[in-house]
C-alpha cells in the first residue's frame, strides 16, 4: 500500500473533501452520498443535478457547499415566466450617448444554484446550452468568457409534479451527475428535530463561512487528474456506456459524455477515498449518478414502473467485472 501512496500526493484531494463534508454534516443530518457525489462533480468540472421530493435538504446542502467554497455565488429561482435575458443578461440603453451596453445576468458567477430548474419553458433551458458547456455567454456579437471556477446545481422536484416541465435531453447530458437524495432515516430524523430543538436550524447558513479556496480547488482538481486507471478499467467504462445502446429496455442511450463522466469521475472518487489508482468499485458506484438521466426509457419498461437507474444497475450487473 504504501508503493501506491507514494506515486501521487492525495493530501490536497483529502483535505478539500473533509473539509466540505464537515462543513455540511454541521447543518444537514445524513445525505452523504449525495454529498459525495457533489465533491466528485466539483472535483471533475461538472454541473451537478439534484432531483427529489421537497423537503430533503436539496437546496440547502447546494447553498452549503457553495458557501464552503471562498467565491462568488448566486442564486437564480426558475418560474414559467422567467426569460433567457432573466438568465444571460441584457442590454441596457444610454441615452447620453445613444448607445447599449450589456449588463450581466445571474448566470455571470463562479457557483450558480438554480432552484427548481424545471420549472421553466424549453425557450429559458436552452439559454443554458453553451454556458454548460463551453462555460461562455454569447450575445449580440460579443462573446464573453466565465470565470474559474464555473458550476451549476440545479435542483428539481419529480417531472410528474404540477407545473414542471421536462428538461431537453441536450441539457441533461450536460450535467456531470443526477443526484437522487431519499427521505432520511427514523434516526436521522429523530437527529434533525433534536437539532432544532438545541437551536441548530436552517437560519445557520448565513454564517457559514468559506473552508476551501479557489487555489485549492484548483490544486485538488489537478490532482485528480494524475491518478491512475488502467487499461481494462477503460474497456470496462466503454462496455458499459456501448450496452446501453443497444440494450432492448433503452430507447436512447448514453453518449460519450457519459464515459468521460465515468472516467474522471471514477478518479475523483478514488481520490477522496485515499487511492490513486481507480477500482472498478469505484466506476460501479458512480455509474448510476452519471447515467441515470442520460438515457430513455422505453415505453413498455416505464408502464411496467422500471426507473432508469434500476436498468443501469441491471446492465452493470451483467458485465464481467475487470479484476
């Protein structure tokens, strides 16, 4: 063990995800896969996606990890009648010198929390295209570039819940991850009401102050990068990704988004673990959060009440395990 200790330095990767997790566990009873699901998107580049009933600490622990990081921070609350300009920004007429100029919107952060993200028209979703994706904003001609570091997450309540709409395949494949938080457990519940009880509530937030900064983020994320994933490790990725196009319960599959996503993801999490190498545990476990929202169901599968993540599981089961 202590060969493979010595071959990448782990201490930055270890000390951003402790610290972001001890952060949150002050507040937020349980949820900790989520957290670290969290920790592996931001430690990838990616824009996380938190879908769930309301109540389950969805938005709270975004503004928690968003808060433990020392940066710049907004919050957009998508409606029906919320516009791309309410997103992107606008131009502003000046009347002493007969001219425009454009004023930044929300989007122009380093974390963007977007609350209920489906709650908004196909016209405001498609405004968040290439600023997902190539981390910029055009307008009116000018291109303007986003700072480091850039990320979203955005927070859904289910698709069938009144007054929401379903988001464009286009941009879910954005997301690095679907996160699926579930109701706590008798115990921690019991743990949550005991907190408020002792003074311990939501209120707490707004003093929470940063843990990690920008440059140590930015030293974590280099880090990743330098663990090791072996070649059967990649074949294994890529089988997963290509069965689910040509699996007979899936009507679109996952595109090679996916297996980038498995693939840094996969080191991301091996990191906070303490190894610099990648196990296939590690791709198993990751595999429902990066694929769950990157594929469709068929309508026969969905009638019969089949998510798509139990069909991930099902296809994972079934390839050889690389040892």
């Amino acid at each position: 063990m202590d060969q493979f200790e010595s071959r990448v330095d782990l201490q930055s990767v270890k000390s951003f995800a402790d610290s972001i997790k001890k952060q949150i566990a002050t507040i937020v009873v349980g949820q900790e896969q989520m957290v670290e699901l969290m920790i592996v998107a931001v430690l990838s580049k990616g824009h996380i996606l938190i879908e769930g009933v309301p109540g389950i600490a969805k938005t709270l622990t975004a503004k928690l990890l968003s808060k433990s990081i020392d940066t710049e921070f907004s919050r957009i609350q998508f409606t029906p009648d919320l516009m791309p300009s309410d997103v992107l920004g606008t131009s502003i007429y000046n009347p002493k010198d007969s001219s425009f100029s454009y004023r930044k919107g929300p989007i122009f952060s380093n974390i963007v929390l977007i609350d209920e993200v489906n709650r908004a028209p196909a016209k405001t979703q498609a405004a968040l295209f290439e600023v997902m994706e190539e981390r910029q904003v055009s307008f009116d001609g000018e291109t303007y570039q986003l700072g480091f570091p850039f990320f979203i997450v955005a927070t859904q309540n289910p698709i069938d819940q009144e007054g929401t709409y379903r988001l464009p395949e286009a941009q879910l494949d954005r997301f690095f991850v679907k996160i699926e938080p579930t109701y706590p457990t008798k115990e921690q519940e019991n743990s949550i009401l005991s907190n408020v009880q002792k003074g311990i509530i939501h209120s707490n937030v707004d003093a929470v102050k940063p843990v990690v900064t920008t440059k140590e983020l930015e030293t974590a994320q280099k880090t990743i990068q330098s663990i090791i994933i072996e070649e059967k490790l990649l074949d294994f990725i890529t089988t997963i990704v290509q069965t689910t196009r040509n699996h007979p319960s899936i009507t679109l599959g996952a595109s090679p988004r996916a297996s980038l996503a498995l693939l840094n993801g996969s080191k991301a999490l091996a990191g906070i673990r303490g190894r610099d190498f990648v196990t296939p545990e590690d791709i198993i476990d990751l595999t429902p959060a990066v694929l769950r929202h990157r594929i469709i169901i068929s309508p026969e599968k969905e009638m019969e009440g089949i998510s798509a993540t139990e069909v991930v599981k099902e296809i994972v089961a079934r390839i050889e395990i690389p040892r």
